[in-house]
C-alpha cells in the first residue's frame, strides 16, 4: 500500500484525501472551505491545516504518506512548484509559492498539477481511461477543462498547459469567451451555456416544458432541468443537447485527427446527460472524421465522479516524487 494524499482546491471548497496510488482507493476524505476571500496565505495555511487533520483522522504518521499532490484550477509552474494565474480565485494568485509553502508547513513533499489534468490522470489510471494508451478528456461544467494522455503518458506540453480542450475555436467570429478569445468550444457547450439555451427558449415563448419546470423562473434554469425536460419528451430541451453535443463533437472531430485517442471520456456536472449528450457527439464524430479510424474510437462518461481529482492528484505525486 502506497498512501499519498490528493488536494484539489476549488474556488469554493478544498477536498483532500488518503489514497493509496497501487488501487486508486480513497481511504480517507474530508472537506472544508476555502475561503479564498481571505487571500492566498490563508487558504495555504488552512490547506495545511486540513492535510495534517486527514492524516491523523487516517491514524497515520506522516512518515506513513508519501507526499501530497494539488489540483490547482489555472496555470502553473509546475517546476518552481508555484502558482501562474488561477482565474476563479481572488487575487489570481500570480507567483505564489504553493507548494514550498506546503511543504514548510507540513514537512511533506508536494507536486502540483492543473486541476483537470489531475482528473484526466485518475480517469486514465482508474476510471473511464484504464487500460487504453491514449485518452481525451472534456471536464464540462461552469466551463470546459479537459487533458490529454498520449501513449501511455500524460500530455503537459509548454508548463503543464497542454489539453485545454475547452479552448479550442470552434468559430472564429464567436462570442468572446471567459479566457478573452473568442468561439471557444466552452461558450457554446459548457454548463452555463446549456442553461443559457434553455433561458432564450423559454423567453422567446417556444412551447417547452423547460418553463413550467422551474415556474417560469428563468434563474432555476439548470443543464440537469433542461435533462430533466428532455427525458420527460420535451424536444426543445433535446434539441438544445443535440446542438451542445454537435460542437462538443466537431472539437472531438478535430482531437481524433491530431492525436487519434482510443477513449475520450466525458466528466464534470454536465457528463450526467448520459447519452443526450454522448448520442449528438458520436454522430458528428461518424460524420466528420474521416482521414482515421473514428469507429475505433469509445466515446465514454467518467466513472470516478468527484474523486477523480483527488485520486489524480495523488497518483501524479507518487509518479512525480517518487524517486
């Protein structure tokens, strides 16, 4: 048994755990805010704090566990151990000695990884990517992450910034996006982009069953209420995840020429849509491929749910600092 312990901080919480990195099993889980208001050196501090909580919870000694591992949701010198720019968090975070600081806290070595990343490891090396060389993952939620395992290795390019699937332009001439260009896959498919869909049919009066659902209350339009709407026949709601399911699939279309994966894997809130999504992606994939094997290819959603991160995390601090 090889215990290591997995972070990932998020924008509202920070989740750690126990993992032994031989099975994939989270031993030991706990939770608390983060705070991130209160600025970098507190949420650390308290990063800290919560690591040395779950060891003891574990009944373990910190000679027991290899070393710590964060998810971090942003860029990152992944050399230096330090924070770049994390967009989600007060202050972005420019220069922060994370993992340093960790490691004078605790006494424990860390690695850091860009917190999709740390999903696409634990997918590929537990979940949804096991036993395949090469995977492509979309992380769709409030955005779209995503991450890239390329024979049998995960694919970090320039800094760890390689696999932003989210970003790749979809249309030249689009919408500006959150990350300042402009047709990004993530303004047409992401969560609030689902959610966005629903709003505009409801208000221009179409005949759904999406505004009766939230009471005509535009703000409860959600991607797991329109989800809803369609399993219930709705097809405006259908349409709406045939449409995110059809850009979704041109990036997928666009991933499969480059690097020619043999899953790509689906997670993150929106991945819950199941086939509504999968169905539309798949056939545009069948449609538009063409110089590569596409019927090859398994169009899968995550197994791992919420400890994906984590369990990545982990496992990419045993591969990094066990030496």
């Amino acid at each position: 048994m090889k215990l290591y312990i997995g972070c990932d901080l998020g924008g509202t919480n920070l989740r750690a755990a126990i993992v032994d990195v031989e099975t994939g099993e989270v031993l030991r889980l706990q939770s608390v805010p983060t705070l991130a208001r209160d600025g970098h050196a507190a949420v650390m501090q308290r990063m800290a704090e919560l690591f040395l909580r779950v060891i003891e919870a574990a009944g373990l000694s910190k000679d027991q566990v290899g070393g710590i591992g964060i998810g971090v949701p942003g860029r990152l010198d992944l050399e230096k151990g330090a924070t770049l720019f994390l967009p989600n968090l007060p202050g972005n975070w420019p220069n922060v000695p994370l993992a340093a600081t960790i490691t004078d806290l605790t006494g424990l070595p860390v690695a850091l990884l860009n917190d999709v990343r740390a999903i696409t490891f634990g997918e590929w090396r537990f979940g949804a990517g096991r036993g395949v060389d090469t995977v492509a993952v979309f992380a769709i939620g409030t955005g779209i992450g995503g991450g890239l395992v390329v024979n049998g290795k995960l694919h970090l390019g320039i800094g760890g910034t390689a696999g932003e699937l989210g970003h790749m332009v979809i249309d030249f001439n689009g919408p500006r996006c959150g990350c300042g260009n402009y047709g990004c896959v993530e303004v047409y498919a992401s969560g609030p982009a689902i959610a966005a869909m629903g709003m505009k049919a409801v208000a221009q009066g179409l005949t759904t069953r999406i505004g009766e659902l939230c009471e005509y209350d535009l703000n409860r339009i959600t991607p797991e209420l329109i989800g809803k709407a369609a399993e219930l026949g709705d097809e405006i709601a259908r349409e709406i995840y045939r449409q995110a399911g059809f850009y979704l699939g041109i990036v997928a279309s666009s991933i499969c020429a480059a690097v020619a994966p043999r899953r790509i894997i689906i997670a993150g809130g929106v991945s819950a849509a199941g086939r509504l999504l999968l169905d539309p992606m798949e056939q545009t994939l069948r449609e538009r491929v063409r110089m590569m094997p596409v019927e090859q290819v398994e169009l899968v959603t995550a197994t791992l749910g919420g400890n994906a991160g984590v369990i990545g995390a982990a496992s990419w601090a045993a591969e990094r600092l066990d030496v």
